[in-house]
C-alpha cells in the first residue's frame, strides 16, 4: 500500500488556494475520468471563463461568497505516495474551521498572493500551524504571471514573510514562486522562471517526511468506557476505546494511568467477531482483564514496561488559540477535553501572546509580544500555563498527537485548542492542596453519586 500523508493547505482569501489544488489535482491525472473536460464543456455552455478552482467549489454558499468555507479532504498523488490535502479556509470568519481541519495535518503550503504581498492573515495562519506543531511548511508565493515573473519582487516577498516566520521558529523547506491558474512550477519547473533552481510544488511536498507509524509508538489506549454483560451467564467486564499508539496482545501487564492500577490482559475482544490475539494503533478493541479492577473512563491505559512514557499531569504548559466569543482569563474554570478525559481546567499564566491584528510583521515582532497580560481575545494565540483540579494522564504533543491535543470548552461553547508542550512540577504546597482535593473528590462521589454532573467532576450544590 503506497504511503500517505496529510497536508493543509492554507492562506489569505483570494490568494489562489483553491486554483492551487485544482491545478494539483489536474496536472497529476488525479481527477476523475472525464472530470476536467466536463467542468470546462459546462463553463463553456453557461458563458463562464474556466478556472481550476471550479474544480473544488461545489458548496453553493462557496460559489456564492467567493470563499472557501469548510474543510475538504482532497486526495491525490504522486509518484512517491498518496496525498490527503485538507483544503483549509482562509478567511478570517472561518479560522475555527481551519483549525480543525489543519489539526490532522503534518505538513503544510502556505500560498501567498505576489500582488496583494503579506496580508495580516497571511501572516495569521503561520502563527497557527506554529502553534499546532505543523513544521513542515513550503510557501507558494503565487500570481506571479500578473507581475511578469518578476525575480526581485518575489525575492521581497520571501525576505518579509521568512523574517516574520522566523520570530515563530518556523523555518520554511522552500519557497517556490508559482502561478497556479497557468501551471508553473506546480508540478515540474517552468520555463518562464529561469532564474528559479529550486523545487517545484510537488517536487516540495514529495521531500515532506511522514510522522513515524502509530503502529510503532508506545502502546496508548484512551479509555472510553467499561462495559458489563450479563445474558446467557455471560459475565465478562469489557475496557474499551480506540487505541491511539502502539500495540498490545494477550497475556502483556498494562497499566491504567492516572490511577496506577495494573492487571494482565486476559482476551482482546471485538464487536461481532470472534477474539484476537492481538491489537494495534486506529483499531476500536475491547479487553477483558484476568484481574477486576475499579477505573473510569478518561483514563488512558498502558504497557506497565512503557507507561512511563506517558505523564501524570495537574499542570501543563501549552499553546493555545482561543475562538471563543468571551476571553480566556484568571479565575474562571474551562472544562479540558484531551482523548477520553474530561477535567476542569484554569489559566494560571499568560507567558507569551501575540495580539490579535499580527501587526508589525517582523520589523514590529517585538511589540507583537505582551507581558503581563490578564486574557487571550478572540483570535488570539499564546503559550499558558495551564492548572487541572485532577490529574490527567497525557503526553507532550510531539511525543504523541493524540495524548497531547485538547480543546478548552467554555460553557456550551468550544472556545479553543491547543497542544501540550510539558508536563510542569507542582510546588509541595501544590500537591497537598491536590492530596486533600483528591480525597474530598472521592469522598463525594462515594458518598453522593447522584450530586455529580456526567462529566464526572462538577458537584452540584
């Protein structure tokens, strides 16, 4: 099976996104058979002069506004392997949608309009796929056909962009000059920039390298729920959830964290299907356990010779792009949604943001950058400590993806996301606060079941 990558392709509105990846897909004979011909005949029928981005506006509200609205799989390839191109908004009403879409992402193409230059968007969207950890990028710095392939203009762009780019420590693979709508330098090197010895487009994407196979990782199963039968005597006590990394197989010890408590597996189990020896990375499994134990769903369950390889965490430190309507402050508790688990989360810190407008490109970085701020805005990006009433079993985001992204819930309303960067140390009298909330928690829920909400934390008075 031929290796496939997932890509986000991104940039301000109008800059030629949409023309990029219909020319992508037409120029590597990806489309469907009679696809492109069918498209040009009904542009021809209805008096429409032909653009490649046709090929991808199908949404009515898209052919109506001009703008891509939603994020779209787009697959196809090349000699080297298979492409998942997540076609990425670019407007600024959308940047929730980006979100989502770039947070499957390992690499990315940035397309940047020659004419327009570095629009505030532009340089918006290389704030975060820095903050969601994307650092494979290649920029496409586009329509340069209406500006006579000029050298030293696309030469301007790229020296403002890579110094704005490099207050991000982000360090670009290649910036290729391009026009999308006339096919140069998408595919092969074109003949009308001589001056250009670089790569093309897919000549870029081709030296993107994967993210290591799940398969190979550590073992890490987010534990979904806990599962009784009872009919036909059938007493079997089923812990189930999508493993994330890794692979596990009957007889291995795991161990359930932040619990710690440890039992040997006794059958991997699947719906409708007979048991198997073993399970690995994107499979939904059930296991049953040659030793009853007590835990709850949220917590993520391990080999015992590899659980030190996920944290224990009360405190992280992170980077966050906040959406929501109100603004992420002090003393107010936001519900973290990371894997299985759910906790009541709190701004402890605000250590770096970068205001909303990104204004000042990288002459004005510095001013950029707050201290001492007390809120992240809407739109707003920055690095916070962030502190959890109970512990949460995770991992940084570059040690595993899937243990370290959440999403920060404000109400009814999610508000933010972000990436775990480390697990921070608690102060001792941290940890006897923690201690002694721990116990009353337990307490309560022993006691006063019914008082708790379904997120299992939230006591009602």
């Amino acid at each position: 099976m031929q290796e496939r990558m997932n890509i986000v392709i991104t940039g301000h509105v109008d800059h030629g996104k949409s023309t990029l990846v219909g020319r992508l897909l037409a120029d590597t004979n990806s489309l469907p058979q009679g696809k492109l011909d069918g498209v040009k005949a009904s542009c021809e029928k209805n008096g429409r002069v032909f653009e490649y981005s046709m090929l991808l506006d199908a949404l009515e509200d898209e052919q109506k506004q001009g703008i891509t609205i939603d994020s779209a799989r787009i697959f196809f390839k090349s000699a080297a392997r298979e492409y998942v191109i997540i076609d990425a908004p670019g407007h600024i009403e959308f940047l929730r949608n980006m979100l989502s879409g770039a947070s499957r992402a390992v690499a990315a193409i940035l397309v940047i309009d020659a004419i327009e230059g570095v629009a505030e968007n532009s340089k918006r969207h290389g704030l975060l796929l820095s903050l969601l950890g994307v650092s494979q990028v290649v920029v496409a710095i586009n329509k340069l056909d209406a500006l006579g392939y000029s050298e030293s203009i696309f030469r301007d762009v790229r020296s403002r962009y890579e110094k704005y780019l490099a207050e991000l420590n982000v360090k670009p693979l290649a910036f290729v000059p391009i026009s999308a709508r006339e096919g140069d330098n998408i595919v092969t090197l074109s003949a009308q920039t001589p001056w250009y010895r670089g790569q093309s487009v897919l000549e870029a994407l081709d030296s993107f390298q994967n993210l290591p196979s799940n398969e190979d990782s550590f073992f890490a199963m987010p534990l979904q729920d806990i599962y009784r039968f009872s009919k036909g005597g059938d007493n079997r006590r089923i812990y189930a959830g999508t493993i994330a990394s890794g692979r596990v197989k009957t007889g291995d010890l795991v161990r359930f964290l932040p619990s710690e408590k440890e039992a040997r597996i006794a059958s991997v189990e699947a719906w409708n299907a007979p048991p198997r020896e073993a399970a690995i990375a994107g499979q939904a499994a059930g296991f049953t356990l040659k030793e009853d134990i007590y835990v709850r769903g949220g917590e993520v369950m391990t080999r015992s010779d590899e659980a030190a390889r996920v944290s224990i965490a009360r405190k992280i430190r992170a980077n966050v792009i906040w959406l929501g309507q109100n603004p992420l402050e002090f003393n107010k508790s936001y519900l973290l949604k990371i894997a299985s688990a759910k906790v009541s989360a709190r701004l402890e810190k605000i250590e770096r943001t970068l205001d909303e407008s990104v204004s000042g490109g990288a002459a004005g970085a510095e001013n950029s950058e707050i201290s001492g701020k007390s809120r992240l805005k809407r739109h707003e990006c920055g690095s916070v400590v962030l502190s959890l009433l109970e512990p949460v079993a995770l991992s940084a985001f570059y040690e595993n993806a899937d243990l370290g992204r959440f999403v920060l819930v404000d109400g009814y309303d999610a508000a933010g996301g972000g990436i775990v960067l480390e697990v921070l140390k608690e102060s001792e009298a941290e940890k006897s606060r923690a201690n002694f909330e721990d116990e009353l928690f337990a307490l309560l829920r022993r006691h006063f079941p019914h008082r708790f909400k379904d997120d299992g934390f939230t006591y009602q008075i």
